[in-house]
C-alpha cells in the first residue's frame, strides 16, 4: 500500500509573529520556517503504518515557492520514500491546494492520503475535505487514531461531544487531530541534506528519492 502525505511550510509556532508595515499580511522575511505541525503528525503516523508493514511507501508531497523543498527534506530525514515539490509561487487557497493534490495523487495512485487537519497559518480546516470531494474518496477527519485492516480503516474521531468512530473504504483521505500521536524531534539539517538526494523529476514539479533509511531510535 502506498500513502501519500502533505506537508505544508508554514512559521515556525515559536515565532512571534509580525504583521506587514502596509497590513497586507504577516512577515515571512528572515524568519524561521517549519513543517506544519498538524503534517508531521501525518507523516509519523504514516512510518507507523509503514513499520506495522500496512504501508510499504510513503510520498511527501508540498506546494508552493522552491523553499517549500526544506520541508520536504525534514519528511525524507523523518522516514519518507520520496518527497514531490509543485513548485508555484501564487498564493494558494485550500481549494487550488486540492485541485494539485488531485492531479499528484492520480500519478501515484496512493491508497490512503494523510493530510493534517489544518494549518497553523490559516487555521482553513478545508483542504482534506474538498480533495475527498473532489477524488469521491471516503474521509474520515480529526482522527485521533488510525487502523487499518482488509481494505478498510477505522478511524477514532474527535468530535464535539467526545470520540466517535466510523470505519471507511480504502481509498481514503485521513485529516490528523493533535493526539493521533507524537513525532519525534527531528535530526539536525546537515544531516536531512545528506539523507537526501535528487532524482528526475516527475511531470509536477521535482522530486526527492531518500537514500536507504537509518534504524529509527
């Protein structure tokens, strides 16, 4: 089975944030940028899948400008197989964001997209549920833990009045809530660019392949 993971680069959640001179937005200048916690939840859940031996690859996939490749690297140093950069420097809503996923995910072909529920930039909380609409895949979201047995997952939910949980058909698309796990802190960056190498890119942008993997402490 294969899974597909997005990563989204967003400030770092230890940085205070500054707005714009002109309020046109926050300053990105010189600032210290990150995964998106909500989507390195995504990928640790998808090395725990992989080492359960439910997962046999895991793709990171990113989009935006050509730093967006840092954060695919910290997947790649995380465990990922290969990482999937569409490199655009528009500004992109959840629904432009999930029209891209679409197109990457019909060239990989992944049985499971693991996508954090929201990014800590925009708070949108829209992406996972407008690519399943646009895939007419199942989705399950605000998982708080994740199973998955006979072409089926089971997928515990954190709702308002407390866990609910459904069962879904593979293909699916999975959103990740805060207590679905807890990532590792991640190696340093010298070590991400030496795990890392570039391969041919595919027709959406460039791609990572990670060189064989190191045993995970």
């Amino acid at each position: 089975m294969k899974a597909l993971v997005a990563v989204k680069r967003v400030i770092d959640y230890n940085v205070k944030i500054r707005v714009k001179a002109d309020k046109t937005g926050v300053e990105t200048a010189n600032v210290k940028m990150s995964m998106n916690p909500f989507d390195e939840i995504g990928v640790e859940e998808a090395l725990r899948l992989r080492e359960a031996g439910t997962v046999s690859e895991i793709i990171a996939v990113s989009l935006g400008v050509a730093q967006c490749q840092e954060t695919i690297r910290t997947a790649l140093a995380m465990g990922a197989d290969r990482g999937v950069l569409v490199e655009t420097n528009a500004e992109l809503q959840p629904l432009a964001v999930a029209k891209l996923l679409k197109a990457v995910i019909f060239q990989e072909s992944p049985e499971i997209v693991i996508i954090g529920k929201q990014a800590i930039d925009d708070d949108c909380n829209q992406t996972g549920q407008m690519l399943s609409a646009l895939l007419g895949w199942p989705q399950a979201t605000f998982a708080s833990k994740l199973k998955i047995s006979d072409g089926h997952a089971e997928v515990t939910r954190e709702v308002d009045g407390g866990l609910e949980t459904v069962e879904i058909k593979l293909p699916a698309v999975i959103t990740t809530d805060l207590r679905l796990n807890e990532p590792p802190m991640a190696m340093g960056l010298p070590k991400i660019w030496h795990q890392c190498s570039l391969s041919s890119p595919p027709a959406t942008g460039i791609c990572w392949r990670r060189r064989p993997p190191p045993a995970r402490i």
